[in-house]
C-alpha cells in the first residue's frame, strides 16, 4: 500500500514539473502567445488525472499554474485564478471519470473521458469568468471571454486531443496508471 502512495507522489511531482517546464518549452519556440495557443500546461494536468487519479489531478492543476506563476511570472495575475480553477477541473473530472466512473475499461473510456474533463474544465472557467464580471464587477470579459479562449486554443484542444488518447494508451498497457491505494477493512 505504501508503494502505491510513493508511486503516487513520485508520479504527481514529476506532472508538476512537467506542467511547469512544457509552457517554457512552448514560449522557446518565439511563436507569439503560445501559451494561450497551444495550451502546454493543461497536458500534464489532464494526464495527472488519468495516471494518478483525480484527488491528484486536482491539486496538480491547482499548484502547476500558481507555482508556475511564482517561479516564471506566467499566467499573469489577471488569469491566475481562472487558470487555478480551469485546471483544477480538469485534473479532477479526468481522473474520477477514469478511475471511479469506469470508463478506463471500456473502448473509448479514455477519449470520452478527456473530451469530458475538456468540457467540464471549459465551462467552469466561463462560470468563474461570469461571476468576475457580472456579481463581482471584475473587467474580464465575462463569460464570452471563455469562448474567445477556446478559439485561440483550438491548436491547443487539438494538440490535446492527438497527444494525449495514446500516451493513455500507452500508460495502461504499460501497467503505468496508479490506482488509488484502498482502505483494508478493519480487523478486530
């Protein structure tokens, strides 16, 4: 069981990193905003789910944007929380779907799964966006502001969507997806 955790964590780390360094990896490129064009740091997050579950997916893309934020001063403060929230959805619907609803065993369980977590993340950034603007009073551009996002990612949803069904694939026949460890029942 302690395995398991360790593996966990070892696996959570490195997608962090991973979250961390893949953005930078983009901006080298010089191709203007590639960032919010290609969307490099919602790869690992989304993977976390899948991998390592969505208790982790969830805190991985709560901690990817803000370290990454801290450390490389990218996302910019305006987007922080938006990203923070956008993320933390994605890491949490991926790996709950996969994991806990079943869809790691069936045929496309690992697309649905990420088209899902896509959808889900995207509508809870435009919830966020929408209460900014409208009950908060915060210039953001509202809700809309998400559908202009999810144009100017389009390279990024595609980039996501031929990435990442394989390297699921992959990881499972791999033996590489970490399941949680579960509680033993109690002895008297």
């Amino acid at each position: 069981m302690k395995q398991k955790s360790t593996k966990r964590l070892t696996a959570g780390a490195l997608m962090l990193a991973f979250g961390i360094v893949l953005p930078q990896l983009f901006h080298l490129t010089g191709i203007p905003q590639a960032g919010e064009v290609f969307l490099p740091m919602h790869i690992p997050v989304l993977l976390a789910g899948f991998v390592i579950g969505g208790d982790y997916g969830f805190i991985i893309g709560i901690l990817t944007p803000l370290i990454s934020h801290f450390v490389t001063g990218m996302p910019g403060t305006p987007r922080l929380p938006f990203m923070i929230g956008e993320l933390a959805i994605y890491g949490l619907v991926s790996g709950l779907l996969y994991h806990n609803a079943g869809l790691r065993n069936k045929k496309f369980g690992g697309l649905i799964t990420l088209i899902t977590s896509m959808l889900a993340g995207r509508l809870f950034y435009a919830a966020m966006l929408f209460v900014a603007a409208n009950l908060l009073n915060i210039k953001c551009g509202g809700a809309i502001a998400a559908v202009t996002a999810t144009v100017k990612g389009v390279y990024g949803i595609g980039l996501q969507l031929l990435v990442i069904p394989p390297i699921i694939y992959a990881a499972q026949k791999g033996g590489l997806i970490i399941e949680r460890d579960r509680k033993s029942k109690k002895s008297s």
